[in-house]
C-alpha cells in the first residue's frame, strides 16, 4: 500500500465526496438487512396465521381471516419493495459520489503526470519510448483509478455490511450464524486466485495485442515498402501468426473465466444446504422459527457479494500499487534545467560560448570538446561538420535543451543559466533538422509559437519560407489539415513549413538546424534569398552539412569529432584549403544528392 500514499492528497482534496458516499453506504446497507427481517416476520407470520385459519373456518369467520391474512402480506410486500427501492437509490447516490470521486482524481492525475513531462529535460525522452510514456499515463493511472473507485466502494460496503449483518445473525443464532457463512472465507480465498490467474492471462493479452497493433502499424505505415520489395505475402504469414496467439490467449482467459460465477453459485448453493439443514433441526427443537431459516438464507446471499469481491479488490489494490509504483518512478524524476535567478527580460542576441565541452548523460558520448566562439546581435553563424560532427548539440545547449559538461554560455553577457527558461525559448526560433508538423491546419502549425495568432504574420512567414504558392495551390489553402507529422505534404514542404513557424515568432535569434536538406537547390536559394531579409538585424545560426546553406554567414566554423578545426569567412577558409575547402569541393562538383 506504501505507493499509494501518495495519492491520499487527492483523497483529502474530495473528501466532502468521500464522507457523502460512506453515509450513503451506511444508509443502503441498513436497507439491505431490513427486507430480511420482515421476510422473517412475514413467514412466521403466516405460519402462524396458517395454524389458526382452519379452526376459524370451520367457526364460520374464515373469510374476515383471510381478508386480515392478505391484508398483512400485502402491506408486508409493499413494504419489502419500498426497502428495496430505497436501497437502489442509496446505491446510486453511492455511485455519483466515490465513482465521481475516483474520476475526478484521473483527471487530475493525468494533468498532473502530463505537466510533469513536458517540464522534463530533453535527456528524459531520449532515456524512455513513447509508448512507455503513454501506458503509465493512461493504463497505469486507469489501474489506480480502479482503486480510488471499485475498491473503495466494494471496500467500505464490506467493511460496513459485514459487522452490521454478523453482528445481528449472532444475537439471533450463534451456531446457525458460524455453519452458514462457514463457506464463504474458502469462496472469497478461490476467487482471490482465480482472479489473479485472470489478470495474469489479462496482461499476457495485453502485451500479444499491443504486439499485434505495432505489427499492424508498420505494416501500414510502410506499405510502400512492402510493396516495393513485394512482401505481402510474409507480412500477411506473420500477422496470422501473432494473430493466432492473441487468440489463444484469449481463449485460455475465457477457459478461467468459465470458472468465475459456477464457483460463487456452487459455494453459495453448498452455504444455502447447511443453512437449511442447520436450521431444520434447530426449528424441530424450538430454538428457532421458521422465519429465521429464510432470513439467513437472504444474509448468506447479502453477504457473497461483498465476500467475493474481497479477493477482487485485492487484486485490484495489487495492481494499482503497482502502477503507482510505475507513476511514481517518473513523478519522482525532477527536471536539472532550472534557472538561477529566473530573469525575464528581452534580449538583443549577443551570444558567447566559453570553453564548453559537452557528454550525453544517456549514452557516455562525448559531443562537444572545449568549443568556444561568439556572435555579435544581428551577426549570421555559419556551423558546417560532417553529421556526428556535434553541430545539434550547439544547438540543443543554445535553448538550454541541455547544460554544458563544462564551459559557460554567455547570452547579452548574462549566464544562460540565469535567463527563465520558457522566456529565453520564446525569444528563438528553431527550425530542426527532423521536421514534425501537427495534424492540423497548415495555418495553426505556422502560428503554433504565437500567442495571438495574426493571419497576415502566417501568409508573411510563409513567403519568407518559400511555401505560399504551395500552400494557396492546395483547394483549401491554409485551412488544408495535415496527415499525421505533417504527411501530406512533401519533404521539401514540411521543411519550409516548419521555416516559416520559426519565423512567424519574430524571434531574435534564429536557429536553423540542417533545415534545408530536403530541398534542391533552387528551393534553397530561395529560401535563402528570403531568409537574408529576415536574418538582418536577428542573430542568425545556420547549421549544416551543405556547404552552400552558410554562404550567408559573417563568420563560419567547421566542426569535426566535437571539436572547432577551422573558423573564418568563405573566402579565408577557402583560401586556407582545409577541411571546408574540401567540403565546398566535393559538394559543388557532385550532383544534389536530395532533391525535393
């Protein structure tokens, strides 16, 4: 139970919905036993009215007897019905009160874990897969939800009906009272295990049909491929097969779940005998009426429910520990990335990088050895390397993605580290290498880093970025939904999309990492033309491995194995006939390898 401590502050949060649905429990559970009761009272009441209607029969007032007799059933049986009613609305206030309760914490537990991720560091997401991210938000949480609700509910009504109807049964008989429920600790201890076999069998279907959907979601999303290399025929061979376990899986869950409800009725129906039994001869030597008989057969049917579902929600509190536990785990993960004094001001773009060496905590490798340059506000960088050459991670540390191994980052001469961070990211526009648009409006993706989204700023952008004529050919023009990451639209498109969200944020420093190597180089002269109007007066970082996107630099590193081998301006590089000399060489003689 320790992991599920931590969710008692959700409990304390709604507790007036809580104390309302254990009243509720109270109150339907009082008129669970009552029925019983009366069912007592009415049989022996015509029992006895029995042993009295002959003689006044024959005495010639048997009809008056008769109309008394039915009188009494009938207001016993209206009685009988209105406890009943009563107890179904108890039972739904229950409901709308500890239901409603265990809902409202998952939604609250799902905006907690989702706040909680996004204001993890980039490192995090390197470390664990989405689909991980997305079970413990969604599987996990529904686990302990499950608790908060059903077990709570199924808990306190045991919890409250069993010593209020033991309690009873003992002062009425306590020797009928220990034969009947003799049965049910060996009925609530078999379906504790057949349980627990059916949420084992459960998660083994669980993973087969996650397997199968994976299966099917590459099949599908790379179906091109499978045509191209006609593999059909494998790929239709390999889903029967995964298809073929998850169906025997499932039949060996249902094979247990046969099991279930024979075993109640079976240990109810051997309870139901021995209470018949044990009170016959206890009826045939006057300890006890006739009455008493069917009571305690009611409480023995009253109480294997709650009984039953004690195994059920031990189970279920198993789980949801261990999904807790699985919460807790990134819960407890606290983001490194914090800023020193949380300054909140606007920059004007002077970047210094000083001695900074950078190591992925992740995988150990070294990406960054002792790099150190600066650019003055409005002045254009040209990083050039070859790819693993370390030019991303300049970035990623430039919106303190990341924070160096060593070294320091110098922004308007202050420490990046003392910038907030969400204010410093607001003031750079980023446009990555590997382009992800949103399944939305083309105009929504280029407004997606604006506050107040301003159609003129996205048409301007867009023809910044050389996509408006694309983007007006489409029928319906900017309002044209995109596919999921961006699939309608080709390489080349995506990625001045995403130029032109960069630059729709007006930002006073713009990164542009790799963001032209999916277009050719028509395209990428004139999204360079463009890009030379925005880039005055705005810091400009251009990071490639294209020799021609840094044309437009005042100054320009080459980068190799995390180290700065050659800096100067086009001319001066080429002249010193190194690395980018090279480079500029064998790029401008040899074919675009990417065309749009």
């Amino acid at each position: 139970m320790k992991p599920l401590w931590r969710i008692n502050k959700y409990l304390y949060k709604y507790k007036g919905l809580l104390l309302l649905g254990i009243v509720f429990t109270v109150i339907s559970n009082i008129f669970v036993i009552i029925p019983a009761q009366l069912v007592r009272i009415a049989i022996d009441y015509v029992v006895d009215s029995f042993s009295l209607f002959r003689p006044l029969t024959k005495g010639g007032m048997g009809e008056i007897a008769r109309e008394n007799f039915l009188e009494y059933v009938f207001v016993f049986g209206v009685l009988i019905l209105a406890m009943a009613l009563l107890r179904g609305f108890f039972l739904f206030l229950i409901r709308q009160t500890i239901i409603i309760m265990s809902r409202r914490v998952e939604y609250d537990m799902k905006n907690e874990i989702f706040e909680h991720y996004q204001n993890l560091p980039l490192s995090f997401y390197r470390k664990n897969s989405t689909g991980d991210l997305m079970a413990r938000i969604s599987e996990d949480v529904s686990r302990v939800r499950m608790y908060l609700g059903p077990a709570i509910m199924y808990g306190l009504n045991l919890l409250i009906l069993f010593p209020l109807v033991i309690s009873y049964m003992v002062s009425v008989n306590a020797e009928l009272t220990l034969y009947s429920l003799l049965p049910l600790p060996i009925l609530s201890l078999s379906i504790y295990f057949v349980n627990n076999l059916i949420n084992e069998r459960s998660e083994k279907i669980q993973r087969s049909l996650s397997n199968l959907s994976t299966f099917v979601q590459e099949a599908f999303s790379g179906i091109r491929v499978l045509k191209a290399f006609v593999r059909e025929e494998d790929s239709a061979r390999e889903f029967a097969e995964a298809s073929e376990e998850y169906k025997h899986k499932s039949i060996e869950l249902t094979k247990v779940n046969a099991l279930f409800f024979p075993l109640i009725m079976a240990l109810v129906g051997i309870s139901t005998i021995i209470t018949v039994y044990v009170g016959g001869m206890k009826v045939i030597q006057g300890e006890i009426g006739y009455g008493v008989i069917a009571e305690f057969i009611l409480y023995v049917n009253i109480l294997t429910w709650p009984v039953t579902s004690l195994g059920w929600v031990t189970s279920i509190v198993q789980r949801a520990a261990a999904s807790q536990t699985r919460i807790n785990e990134f819960l407890d993960i606290k983001n490194d990335i914090v800023s020193t004094e949380n300054t909140e001001m606007e920059i004007e773009g002077d970047i210094r990088v000083q001695g900074v060496s950078f190591v992925y905590p992740d995988s150990g490798i070294k990406a960054l050895d002792n790099i150190s340059f600066e650019i003055k506000a409005g002045q254009t960088l040209g990083i050039i390397g070859t790819t693993g050459s370390g030019k991303s991670t300049i970035a990623n540390l430039l919106m303190r993605m990341y924070d160096p191994s060593s070294g320091q980052i110098f922004v308007d001469g202050r420490d990046i580290r003392s910038f907030s961070t969400s204010n410093l990211r607001k003031q750079i526009g980023f446009v990555p290498q590997d382009v992800f648009l949103f399944s939305d409006t083309i105009a929504n993706n280029i407004a997606f880093g604006l506050d107040h989204p301003d159609m003129q700023l996205i048409e301007k952008a867009a023809k910044d970025a050389d996509v408006y004529q694309n983007i007006v050919d489409f029928p319906k023009g900017f309002e044209t939904m995109l596919g999921e990451r961006g699939i309608t639209l080709s390489g080349g498109q995506k990625q001045r999309v995403s130029i032109a969200r960069a630059i729709a944020k007006e930002p006073k420093i713009l990164i542009l990492d790799d963001c032209l190597s999916a277009v050719d180089t028509k395209t990428e002269n004139a999204i360079l033309t463009a890009l030379k109007k925005i880039m005055e007066n705005r810091t400009s970082i251009i990071i490639s491995h294209r020799v021609s996107s840094a044309k437009l630099a005042d100054h320009i590193i080459v980068l190799d194995d995390g180290a700065i081998v050659e800096r100067g301006d086009h001319e001066s590089l080429m002249e010193q006939k190194g690395v980018y000399a090279e480079l500029f060489e064998k790029q401008t003689q040899s074919p675009e390898s990417i065309d749009n």
